[in-house]
C-alpha cells in the first residue's frame, strides 16, 4: 500500500454546494436580520410614541412622590429588557442553522492517510486507523430529485480504545462507487498487518467487498 495522502470523493457536488452555499447564507441573513430588528424597531417606537424623550434631570423632580415619577426613573425600570427584544430570540435557530449548512457544505471531507482514515465536518475532523479499528458496513438514504430516495453504502470504522467512529460513504457526488483506486487503498489500509482469523476475519470480508467494488465500477 501507499503511504501519500490520498483524497477521497466524498462530499456534495459542486452545484449542490452552490445551492446549499446560498440557502445557508439566506437562512443566516433571515436570522439576523431578526435578531436585529426588534432592537431597531424598539427604539423606533420609543422615539415615535415619546417615550425616547430625555429623562428628567434628578434636581427636576426630587421633590415629587414616588408614584409620580416618570417610569424610566422607577427602581429597576432602566435595567428592565423590553419584551419586544424578546422575540429577536426567535431569529437564533434560523442563524445558527444556516452557518452550520454553509459549514457543513464548505467544509465537508475525507481523506486517507496511509492507514489513517479521516472524515472532517462542519465542526471537527475525526480520525481513525483502520488498521486496527473495528469495522462494519452501513448504509444511509440520500434524497435524488424531488421524489427519488437512494442507499449509499457506508464503511464504519470506530476506534477500540477511545471509542471515536468515522464514517465513510462508498458513493461520490454523483452517487456513483467511489474511484477503483480509492476503494482499493480502503482495501489495503484495512488489511494492513491485520491477521485474517478470529474477530478480524470480518474485516478482511469487507476489504474483499471493497476490492469487488473497485474491479466493477460501474456496478454492472
């Protein structure tokens, strides 16, 4: 096997990231633009209905009982939040949800590094060697047009001592098998000085699975 760093074609294509790019920038906008405008329009209608008027010097009404005094000068009035600013809060979901889309999309990837799998993501990048991790197949349904709903096969791999679990789909953008060359380095970092009996006999099977995969790419 190769030990160069061999990236894999995982990950949307790139009209797939352009639309999604642009729903995640939308769906920022439309968020913050929320959070923003109970602040602006809180000020707006204070000036409008008179209450953004300037307060009272305190020499002003030092003299008047308390029940007279203007609200904004009432214990605790000036620390008071309006309620309107609380409806800004409604706006986070809809910014936290499009910078993880733009995230998610921009920087989504794999790559192989000798035996060293790894899957980066919106937030973080995981890795795992295959070598020596515990291994299964899996699949996850992925949506095609407007109607169409297709399986991509997946290979698990989780770390037996930290637990920590990559996933790798076995179809690129186009949901066709990934290049036969990148299956067969797969292939080669699973097999790489793991014994082929007892509970790592599974894994050579998926290795095999692999290399069938790369001698029919066009699953025919």
């Amino acid at each position: 096997m190769t030990n160069a760093r061999i990236r894999l074609s995982v990950g949307a294509a790139s009209g797939q990231r352009a639309v999604a790019a642009v729903v995640g920038v939308l769906l920022s906008a439309f968020g913050a633009a929320f959070v923003l405008l109970p602040v602006v329009a809180d000020g707006l209608l204070r000036r409008v209905t008179g209450f953004g008027d300037p307060v009272p010097s305190y020499e002003d009404v030092r003299d008047l009982p308390p029940e007279l005094l203007p609200p904004d000068l009432h214990d605790g009035a000036a620390a008071a939040p309006a309620p309107l600013r609380y409806a800004g809060l409604c706006g986070l979901p809809f910014l936290l949800l499009g910078l993880y889309l733009v995230l998610r999309v921009l920087r989504t990837a794999a790559w192989l590094d000798g035996t060293r799998a790894s899957v980066r993501g919106a937030l973080g990048t995981r890795t795992v060697d295959l070598a020596t991790a515990e291994l299964r197949g899996g699949a996850f349904a992925q949506r095609v047009g407007d109607d169409g709903v297709v399986r991509v096969p997946t290979l698990i791999a989780r770390d037996r001592d930290s637990g920590r679990r990559v996933t790798i789909p076995l179809q690129g953008p186009g949901l066709g098998n990934l290049p036969p060359y990148e299956l067969r380095a797969l292939a080669d970092a699973i097999t790489a000085g793991r014994p082929d009996q007892g509970r790592d006999a599974d894994a050579h099977a998926l290795a095999g699975q692999r290399r069938t995969m790369a001698g029919n790419p066009l699953g025919l």
